[in-house]
C-alpha cells in the first residue's frame, strides 16, 4: 500500500507534552522549520497534564538572576548538582547532570512566564521552589508553541517507527487517527519526546505511557539504559474505585500525615527510624523511603485487599483535620473548584475521616528513570537522532528527586540546539534506501490478518506480567518468570496480533497494536536489567539482594538490538565529571540513605 501523504520539515519532533513543546520551540526560534506530532491534542495529553506540579532551579540563581528575593542564594548549583548525584545512588551520569543543573534557571523561568501568559497562577514556595497545576503546566507549553507561531503541528498522530537511511534518521512513519491515513514525514532530523513507560496496572499517569520514543529508537539502533528503575508514588487512591489512581492522598498526607497501617491493623511507620521518617515527611526522598516499607509489609501479604495499606486519621481530632483541609483548600483553589482535585469531588475523602473510615491507598507508578541512553547534548549515537525528557535515561540514576518537569524543559531545550547544529551540515534525503516498506508491512499486518490475537487483550497481560513480577519488590523467581512471559507474549502474541474491525478510522484496535510492541520491547528490557542487578539500588528493591553493592553494581546497564534481532545486554560505569563513585556495601536501601544524611559520604 502506497504513502497517503508526504509532509516536508527540517526537524522532526515526536510528542507534544513537555520537552516536546521545548524543543520545537527553540528549534522554531533558531530558524528552523519544525513538525510537532502529537498523539492526542497539544495541551491535553502526555504526562504533564498529570503532574503535582513543582519545578524549581537552584536558589542562587532565582535570587540573583530572576530577582526571586523569597528564594535562598546559599542553595547553589553545586549543591543541586551533589543532591542528584548522591540521591541517584550515583548511578547518574554527571555529564548530564551538569547539563541539567546549568540550563534549568532560564527553562524554569521560562515556563513561569508560559503560565502565567495563559492566564494561569504559579506560587513561589520557598525551597520547594514553583507550584502550579498540570493543567496550568500544559496549557503553558500549549501557549509557548503557538506564540512563536511558526510551528507546525499535527494532533492525534501516531508515530509508528523512525524512517531510517543508511544508519542515519531521516522522518518518521505515522497514522492519523481519525483518518487512518499513513503519512510520512521527511525530516533533516528527529527529536523524540514520548515520555516514558508504566507498565503496570496501577498507575497514577496517563494511559498510554507505552515507551514508544525507547521502543522506536532501540529499533533504530541506540540504547536503552537503566531500564529496571521505576519511580512509584507511595500513597495513590485504591478505593473507592471513582478516586482510583488519584495522587490526592499523597498530596494530602504532606500537610497531616496519619498513622499507616497494614491491612491487619498494624502500625508501618513505627518501622521507620526517626531520622528516615522525617527526611520522608520533608522531601522527594519520601516517595522512595515510604515505598520501600510499605511494600515490605505488602509483598509480606500484609496488605490490603486491594494489595495497599490505609491511612487512618480517626486519631486526629477532626477540628485540626479541618485546619489542614482549609489550608489545603486555600492552595488548590488557585487551580482547582473548591472540593475537588483534577476533577474528582473530595466529599468522600473527608466523609471517611469524619467517620473514622481509612483512606486505603496504593503504590503505584508514575515515572520511568529509565529510557534512550543520550550525551549531554541529548545524541542518540543514532546519526540524526536526539531525545529528551523522560523518554531518555541518565540524569537520574536509580531515584529521581528533582523535578521530572525540569528535566523536559532543560533536555527539550539542549536537544532542539543539537538538532539545529546537526541540520546545517545535512541534505534532503534522496529516500531510497530506507526502513519505509518493513514499517509499513509491520503497520497493517494487524488489519490485514483475518484471526489473531486482541491487542488490548496483550496490554492486559503485559501489565498482569509486570504487576506480578516486576513491581516494586522483586525476586529471581518473580523476574524470571516475567521474562518468559513476556519473551512468550512477543513470539506468540505479538506477531499474531490481529484487529477485530478492520476499518481505519479511529481503530483504537490499530493504535494499540503500535503500543504493546513497544511496552513489550520495554518491559523485556526493565526485566532483564533487574534479573542482571543482583543487589537493591534506588527504585530497584530485591527481596533476595537486599544490600547495595558499590564494589560490583555500581554500573548502568544498556540493553541494544543484536544483529539477529534479540537484545543484548552489557554494562559501563556512571560518567564522572566532579564526584568520585563511592564504594562498598550499604546492607539495604534504608542504610544508604542514611549514609547520607548522616554525610559519612563526602
């Protein structure tokens, strides 16, 4: 079948959340003529709509460069800089790191302004730096794009796979959802910005966090690196099921935080040590800190029935409940109707606490520290590919605790730089020797096959595969099983992945078929890492490796494509700039983290 259509453009930018917005921005600006392809409507989709949201730069420069006279200037970039480092497990590569902390005041100040010019509040709050909304975050990188004016956008596009021509790239393949037709983009270069992947069945993001930016590029030939660490928010709404994956309980328990109890009625937090568990009440480190002794008591089958654990405030008299309420209330009604949260009514929420009823929440996923393995300068190592975002890995390391909004913008911006000095050395491709007849076999084989498998039916059973053995407690059973599961799934599933309708337009069937096989690349390769990492780093929590190995597993491991098709596997150390690597062991997770704050690392 023939090319519907045929779309021209210098730089090609896949994704229209965050760091896609950024990137085709300062393309835009610098001269470049740039295609933003969106999968759902620029300013209502990707993951930023989902966010808290709270982005900051370090103190110095907001008090002396921005004027921000709240902000502290004893917090300077090299204190960032050391926070990442060491909070990453120094699993980070510092290069990276240095990128981030060097361009995030100007793409922080950046997004304020965005905010704000779309009629939206954003509230300094001392160190925790800018809080706004997901909304107001979305519709400021929506506002940022069409106030160049100059970019061109397609909405509900999905992107199916990289164009590639002689090992370089060179455009993309993609559908239009609601006319089902195939178009291809012819582009000097291509900047992949898709966000990462969340594999499970609970999860408080999006729906379609499917990898497809990992997944498109790994076929093209770059790396994928660090793949095994999931970042989880330990405190997501379970029940009643209408409230299901909302993050208002965690949002909450930072203004009143109540007693956590298994689900036999047991106290969690008197588990913690006191220094942990203020450390948790105060800062990001809390996500990790909490998830590592709730999920001890869950994967003890101490848990809820729905797999959590409660928050129980019945011991807190209700008038400082409503204290806490009010100034809760007070915050989120700057973005929010009073009562509600990201559209959810909260009359249930504070009925069961004036009751005395717990609140039974989850941990569940909300980012991947994983992704592409790029340079500073956002290269994919793939001629004319760049990435940015949380579709690539690197900054991070094992636990991500600055901001994930931060680091869209700053590798949004350092991308779209390196794709306009990349271009000015690069002609038009004469297209003959590409990828272009294999994507498109691979494109409609699903409604060309007249019996197969549901591909909806696959994304369950992906997701029950990780839900099972590649959560946030884990094992050598548990993983090598999920590996034969899904390594099954894509030689028997996959490929035999059919659509019940075979009309496309708007074929949810269709685009779904595009997502599984890239969670399913992703997943194979989350797995396989954490079958590899016999130790506990960061998100990476093993039952049956509990200590933090620096002598032997301080690596990133990197997953690639083999030249018959299956994926390899290898391991280098973390690039070091400034901070030498640590050594020895921590016996668990707790006991590196308390190394730090009790500075026995320099």
């Amino acid at each position: 079948m023939k090319i519907d259509k045929i779309i021209n453009t210098d730089i090609l930018v896949v994704g229209g959340s965050g760091a896609g917005s950024m990137a085709a921005v300062t393309a835009a600006e610098k001269g470049a003529k740039v295609l933003l392809a969106v999968k759902g409507k620029l300013g209502k989709s990707g993951n930023a709509i989902m966010a808290g949201a709270g982005f900051s730069m370090d103190g110095e420069t907001a008090y002396y460069k921005y004027g921000v006279r709240e902000a502290d200037p004893k917090s300077t970039k090299e204190d960032l800089f050391k926070q990442i480092v060491k909070q990453s497990f120094y699993l980070s590569d510092q290069n990276m790191v240095e990128q981030f902390v060097n361009d995030c005041g100007e793409c922080c100040w950046k997004l304020k302004q965005w905010i704000e010019k779309a009629g939206h509040k954003v509230v300094f709050f001392g160190e925790e730096g800018y809080i706004t909304s997901g909304k107001a975050v979305a519709d400021g990188c929506r506002y940022g794009v069409f106030e160049v004016g100059s970019i061109d956008v397609i909405q509900d596009f999905i992107v199916a796979d990289v164009l590639m021509e002689e090992g370089r790239a060179v455009g993309a393949i993609g559908i239009d959802i609601y006319s089902g037709e195939i178009i291809e983009i012819r582009s000097k270069s291509v900047i992949l910005a898709t966000g990462g992947y969340q594999p499970y069945s609970f999860k408080c993001t999006v729906s379609d966090m499917t990898g497809d930016g990992m997944a498109m590029a790994y076929r093209a030939g770059a790396k994928l690196a660090d793949m095994e660490f999931l970042l989880y928010i330990p405190a997501v709404a379970l029940s009643p099921s209408v409230y299901k994956g909302s993050i208002y309980p965690f949002l909450h328990s930072s203004m009143l935080m109540p007693i956590v109890k298994n689900g036999k009625g047991e106290s969690i937090l008197d588990n913690i040590p006191e220094t942990l568990l203020k450390t948790a009440k105060e800062s990001e480190m809390g996500k990790l800190i909490f998830t590592y002794y709730y999920g001890d008591q869950i994967a003890r089958g101490k848990g809820t029935p729905n797999g959590g654990v409660y928050f129980d405030y019945s011991n807190i008299p209700f008038d400082i409940y409503e204290k806490a309420l009010k100034k809760s209330e007070s915050l989120m009604s700057m973005w929010y109707r009073k009562g509600f949260y990201q559209g959810n009514n909260l009359n249930t929420f504070v009925e069961n606490i004036r009751t005395g009823i717990p609140w039974e929440v989850g941990i569940g996923c909300e980012y991947s520290m994983g992704g592409i393995e790029v340079d500073e300068n956002m290269y994919t190592g793939v001629p004319g590919l760049y990435a940015a975002g949380e579709t690539t890995s690197g900054v991070f390391g094992a636990m991500r605790v600055a901001d994930g909004l931060i680091e869209m913008l700053v590798q949004g911006y350092r991308s779209a730089l390196s794709a306009c000095e990349y271009i000015q050395n690069v002609n038009n491709s004469i297209m003959k020797n590409t990828n272009i007849d294999s994507i498109i076999k691979d494109i409609l084989l699903p409604l060309e096959r007249k019996e197969g498998i549901s591909p909806i039916k696959i994304h369950k059973n992906i997701e029950k595969t990780a839900d099972v053995g590649f959560n946030f407690r884990r094992n050598e059973e548990g993983l090598t099983k999920a590996l034969d599961e899904v390594l099954q799934m894509q030689e028997y599933a996959i490929e035999e992945i059919s659509t019940k309708s075979k009309n496309r337009v708007y074929n949810y069937e269709w685009i779904e078929a595009i997502q599984v096989r890239n969670l399913s690349t992703c997943v194979e390769a989350g797995v396989r890492a954490a079958l590899m990492r016999k130790e506990s780093r960061g998100t990476h929590i093993r039952d049956d490796y509990e200590f933090v190995d620096n002598d032997n597993w301080l690596l990133r491991i990197m997953s690639s494509k083999g030249e018959d098709g299956k994926m390899k596997m290898s391991t280098r150390k973390p690039k070091v700039t400034t901070m030498e690597l640590i050594k020895g062991k921590n016996k668990n997770i707790p006991d590196y983290m308390l190394s730090i704050l009790n500075k026995k690392i320099d």
